[in-house]
C-alpha cells in the first residue's frame, strides 16, 4: 500500500484529497498512513465489508467533484491526475475518463491482449464479455457513482464489472491515451487466480441489467446473448467438476431471459 500512497502524494497535480479506506485490516495500515503527517490525507477505518464496501465508504466520504480509484497494490504515474483534469476541462460534457494501463508480472512486463484494449465512447456492448474499465485508471464523476447506487456489495467479486455495465449503459466513456496506471498482476492473492467460477458473478450483473427495465431492444439482445455464453461455458466447467446440479441452474437461467 506504501507504493500507491507514496504515486499519489508525487502527483504533479497537487489540488486533490487522499481517502484511505482501511477495511478491516490487520497490517498496521492506520500507523504507516498517520505517518505522513501530510493534510490532505483522510484515514477512514471500517470493519470488513470487501471491495465494493470500500470503494462505496471512499465514495461517500468524498468532497471532490470526481473521484479517482487507485488500489493498494497498484500505482500511478505522477502525471495521472494534471492529465485527467485537462481531459475533463477539455471535454466538459464527458463525466467518465479512464486511461491506459502497463501490468508487470514478477517485475517484467506483461503483454496486453486484443481484448483487453480500452474503449472510447459508448461502450457499453464492449463492455459485457469482460471488465473494461480497470478500476484504478478510472476517474469519474461523484454524481455519475451516486446515480447509479455505487458498487454491489453482495458480489464478492466482479463488483467492478457490474458497476461499469450500469455505468456505461448511461454514459459515454473518454480514454485518455497515455498508460498512467502500472500494476502487478497474476499475484497468487488475486481472486482471479484463486476462486473458479468468476463468471458466475458476471451472469449475476448481466441478470441485473436485464431485469433492470433501462434496456434498449438492441442492449437487451447484446446482453442476453452474453449471458447465454456465460451461462453455457459456466455449466460445462460445472459438469466436469461434477456439478450437475448447478450446470442444470445456470441453462435454466437462460430460458428465463428470453424474449
């Protein structure tokens, strides 16, 4: 976490409040935060809620007109926020910026494939076969958030992903396109890496978003067809690990969003 504290505090855009969200942690967060001593930094401790539960404290507690995501084992380049605020002054009519990323795997670093290129403008079919918008390159504005009711905590995980499928469905999306976001990823603490059946909580926010009545004929057709994928390759890799029973419920799902 001292990494991504210390990216933020070198910004060259100085004009900003720093919200740590300590969520229950037991690695003396609170003592190496208080350390700074610098006022812009705001220590808010909670008991446990998880990802979605945090970044929605952050959310609340926040002053500013935007709100910049970084997680604490990620990092910025120190241009990251200057640059962001000259995209919002320059298109004033835009309220969701993200920019583009470098991964490192182990210190090296790691390829991007086509899929994982970000997407400028309305994105929301770009959006549904995977997470779009990695969280800590995002910068979006705070009524943006609060309209469409903040991240899901009861998803242990993907909370990202559903947020940006509601986020995107309403709002076009501007890249800023410079990488001012670094991370580590294929860490073995990762939940991608440790929990099978991800994709189980995709379906759950692609269900939302069809139950949810905002939809279009056109964005309800793109997502029922990614539910269905999802919901096939789910149940056969629940049939090879004997799961019969939830393969059945997840083809089931399916019938229940035709139209």
């Amino acid at each position: 976490m001292k990494k991504a504290v210390d990216t933020v505090l070198a910004q060259t855009c100085t004009d900003f409040e720093l919200i740590v969200v300590d969520d229950g942690s037991t690695d003396g967060t609170e003592p190496l935060v208080r350390a700074y001593g610098d006022p812009r930094i705001r220590y808010v401790y909670q008991n446990n809620r998880g990802p979605a539960g945090a970044r929605n404290r952050g959310i609340a507690e926040a002053r500013g007109e935007f709100v910049a995501f970084l997680d604490s084992d990620d990092w910025w380049l120190e241009e990251k926020l200057k640059r962001a605020a000259d995209f919002i002054r320059e298109f004033p009519d835009i309220h969701v910026f993200h920019t583009e990323e470098v991964w490192y795997r182990r210190g090296r670093l790691l390829p991007q494939k086509d899929r994982h290129r970000k997407p400028d403008g309305l994105v929301y079919e770009k959006a549904l076969p995977l997470c779009c918008i990695s969280i800590s390159t995002a910068v979006v504005r705070k009524t943006v958030l609060e309209e469409v009711g903040g991240f899901d905590e009861t998803l242990p995980a993907c909370e990202d992903y559903d947020l940006w499928l509601r986020v995107t469905h309403r709002y076009p999306v501007k890249l800023i396109p410079e990488a001012l976001t670094e991370k580590e990823g294929g860490r073995p603490d990762e939940l991608s890496v440790r929990v099978w059946g991800l994709d189980r909580f995709r379906i759950r926010a692609l269900a939302k978003m069809l139950e949810s009545g905002v939809c279009s004929r056109r964005s309800y057709a793109a997502t029922f067809r990614e539910l269905e994928k999802k919901c096939r390759i789910f149940a056969q890799g629940a049939e090879k690990r004997g799961r019969t029973e939830e393969a059945a419920e997840y083809l089931n799902l399916i019938k229940r969003y035709v139209r």
